[in-house]
C-alpha cells in the first residue's frame, strides 16, 4: 500500500508544478508577448490546454508502467493494456468524464480516484486563472 501511495504522491505534486509553472509563465510572459487581447485570451486557453495534456500524459504513463509492472492492477474492460488506452483512461479519468468502457482493478483504483480530483482541482484553478486574465483584458480596453 505504501508503494501507490508514494506513486499518488509523486504524480498529485508533479502535476501540480507542471500547473503552478505553465500558468506562472502565462501570467509573466504573455503580456510582454502580445498586447492584442484576442491573441492573448487564444495564448492563454492554448496554454492552459497545453498544460493540461501534458499532466494527463503524466498519468497516462504512469498508469501503462503501472499496468505492465502487473503489481499493483489492470486496466479492464474493453482496453489491452497499450498506452493509447491509458492515455484514454486518465483524459476521462482526469476531466471527471466518467469510468465507462475501461475501469481500473487494484491499488490502480487509488491512483484513478486521486487523478480525478486532482484534475478537478487543477480544472478549477485554470477557470480562476482565465477569469483573471479576461479582467486584465477587459481593463486594458477599458483605458
């Protein structure tokens, strides 16, 4: 049990920075790079996305090591275990889409259900981060 929760660990904090440093680098950078505001909302919703792929990249590797390490569970349903299928696994796992088709066995379940609130948090964070940005927007256009 210690080894999924270390696993739960390491993947919440990596996911985490990758947020904290891509919106960081949108919040610093992006006004110097462009004064357009529709450019600017596109840079940031891109960048957001972008920051977003690579955390469920994140998981979806790890859930295909997991699943080939054959410790710590499987991936069942109508998956054969390939990284396509783990990475479709955590994008519906980490968007809070639902478990249909693919459902996670084992200590996986820790991991699937620590990916989703994560991913809620995370979502809920580029929400506010968006909102903060249209304001600046919407008061560079009001000068």
């Amino acid at each position: 049990m210690w080894k999924i929760l270390l696993v739960n660990i390491f993947l919440t904090a990596a996911a985490v920075w990758i947020h904290y440093e891509a919106l960081h680098l949108m919040a610093d950078r992006l006004v110097h790079v462009t004064h357009r505001r529709r450019i600017h909302l596109l840079m940031s919703v891109f960048g957001a996305l972008g920051a977003h792929l690579l955390e469920v990249g994140l998981y979806g590797l790890a859930f295909y090591l997991l699943v080939q390490s054959g410790e710590m569970g499987d991936l069942i349903g109508s998956a054969n275990n390939s990284f396509g299928d783990c990475l479709y696994f955590s994008i519906s796992n980490y968007t809070s889409l639902g478990m249909g088709d693919i459902q996670p066995s084992g200590q996986l379940r820790f991991v699937a259900g620590l990916e989703a609130l994560t991913g809620l948090v995370l979502i809920t964070w580029t929400a506010s981060f968006l909102f903060l940005e249209m304001q600046k927007i919407w008061n560079r256009s009001n000068r």
